[in-house]
C-alpha cells in the first residue's frame, strides 16, 4: 500500500509553523489578485486579449475556477463603486468569501454598517442579515439536471411576480379548457415572445411578405449611401440578422466564435465615417464588448 503522505517524519509544531506560513501566503496572494483585477476591470484589460469580459479572463487566461472567477469578479466590480470595501480587504480584516455575501446589499449609504458586520460576524451569520435585508438575495439563480431532460430551476421571486403567474395560469387554462402547470405557463410566454421579438423571426417575416423586397432593399441601400444618412431600414435589419441568425459572429484569434446573443451591435466593417455604406456586406453582429475590442483594434492600428 503505497503511503500518501511520503515526506520525512517532521514535528508537529514544524509541520504547524509551515501550514501558518502558507496560510499566510495565500491570504497575501489573494490580496494581491485583487488589487490586480480592480487594475483590469478599471481598464478593462481583457479587451487587449480579445476576451470579453473579467469572469471569462479569469477563467480563460488566468486559470481560475468558475466559482473563484465570479466571486472576484463581483467583489471587485462593487469594490469600484465602494472604495471602502477595496480598503478593507487590502487591511487583511475582510476576506474575498465574505465581501461576495455582502455585495448584493452594499452600497454607498451603508457600507460602514455592512464592512463592519461582515469583518466581525461569521458566515452564517452573514447570509442570515443578508437575507433578512434582502430575501431574493439569499437565492442565487441556478438551473442544474435532476434526471436525463429535467432540470431544477431555482430564484428568488416577488409576491406580485407569484400573483401575476397565478392569473396567468388562470387565463391559460380557461382558455385551454384544462390546468395549465407553472412550467407550461412560462414556456407558452416564453416562446410567444420569442416569436414576436426575435429579429431572426421578425426577418423571416419580413421576407415572407410581398415581393417587392430584394429591389426595395437595393434602391433603400442606394439611397442611404448616397444620401449619407446613418438611417438604416428594417429591411437591411431583417438581412444582416437573418444572415447573423442575431448573434455575435466575432472570431478570435484562436478560431473560436462568441455566438452571443446579449448586447447586440451592428459594426460597420468599413467605418461610415470613412465611407462605408449600409448594406449587408458592410454590416456584422457584433457583442458589446466584441464590438469595443473591434473599434480599439482600429484605433491602435491607425496609431501605430
């Protein structure tokens, strides 16, 4: 049986005293990276790196874990619009697990009050005032599997939000002739909204509807350009998001496509200002923060 531990037999107070020293390491280093982080998140670094955002720098780049990664990423978002939280984890007195519990509740009016409770209570303690002040805090949103195409959904939710499902439900099964479950109701919402909303669906619509279309759009785009108006029609809309399917289509220098479909921006391959048109071949979906790395790329380029 091979042994686990194969180092020489050490003294128990040897063996202590280098456990404290790591400790202590670690608690310095953490202290460390946090102070970096606020560094990149104030100037948004990740952009240079093509990485949208501090969470999937952290993960990307820096190796961390998911959960490490987000707990960074909230305290130290908070951490800029509260100075005072920045200060006490620099003393040592506030660690990195309990600024994240306090941060949903944490502002500018109250950080005294928060800080000074999160450095002297325990974590138990903690979550108890934090869900007390703000229930729906105290539930963080998460979605996990439970059988093989089931998935367990949980969040924190308003007594008007459960009235108003309620009377959802009651319209839907009065319509329907029969009970209409929780699950049921918000997908019929879901996917009616979907259908009405989505710029995809919209421009499949759109390309339904009478022949008139490719020629409309040909002399709209001849007109935007020649007129130089930064209008741009719907039907031009309809094609880059039909084109796009409405999501990001940026690819980085690994071959990875973001595929986002949050905070969507049409880009101006050549920059209008330059004198880039409207049309389709002119236009790409891109994210926020897609679009920002693109426009910082462009602005370094001219520089050098």
């Amino acid at each position: 049986m091979h042994e686990i531990v194969s180092f020489k037999k050490r003294s128990a107070l040897k063996i202590h005293k280098d456990a404290m020293a790591t400790a202590k390491n670690i608690k310095t280093e953490y202290i460390r990276m946090f102070d970096i982080l606020l560094e990149v998140e104030s100037h948004q670094i990740y952009f240079d790196f093509e990485i949208p955002s501090l969470h999937d720098y952290c993960v990307e780049l820096l190796e961390l874990s998911n959960q490490v990664a987000k707990d960074f990423g909230v305290v130290v978002r908070k951490a800029l619009e509260v100075p005072e939280l920045a200060a006490a984890i620099r003393s040592g007195k506030l660690t990195i697990s309990k600024a994240r519990k306090i941060c949903p509740v944490l502002d500018q009016k109250n950080h005294r009050e928060w800080i000074d409770l999160s450095i002297h209570c325990s974590c138990r303690d903690i979550e108890r005032t934090v869900a007390m002040a703000n229930p729906k805090a105290a539930i963080y949103e998460s979605m996990k599997y439970v059988s093989g195409d089931a998935l367990e959904f949980r969040m924190g939710v308003s007594e008007n939000w459960t009235e108003e499902l309620q009377r959802t439900k009651d319209l839907l099964s009065q319509k329907l002739k029969r009970a209409v479950s929780s699950e049921e109701a918000l997908f019929i919402l879901m996917r009616e909204y979907n259908q009405k909303n989505d710029p995809v669906e919209k421009a499949k619509r759109a390309q339904t509807k009478k022949s008139k279309k490719l020629s409309l759009v040909n002399t709209e785009a001849k007109k935007e350009t020649s007129s130089r108006t930064r209008y741009r029609s719907a039907e031009i809309e309809h094609r880059v998001d039909l084109r796009d399917l409405n999501q990001c289509v940026y690819v980085d220098k690994n071959g990875k496509r973001c595929g986002s479909k949050r905070w969507l921006e049409k880009h101006h391959i050549l920059e209008f200002a330059n004198g880039g048109d409207h049309s389709p071949d002119n236009l790409e979906t891109l994210c926020w923060a897609h679009h920002t790395i693109k426009h910082r790329k462009s602005v370094n380029s001219s520089v050098t």
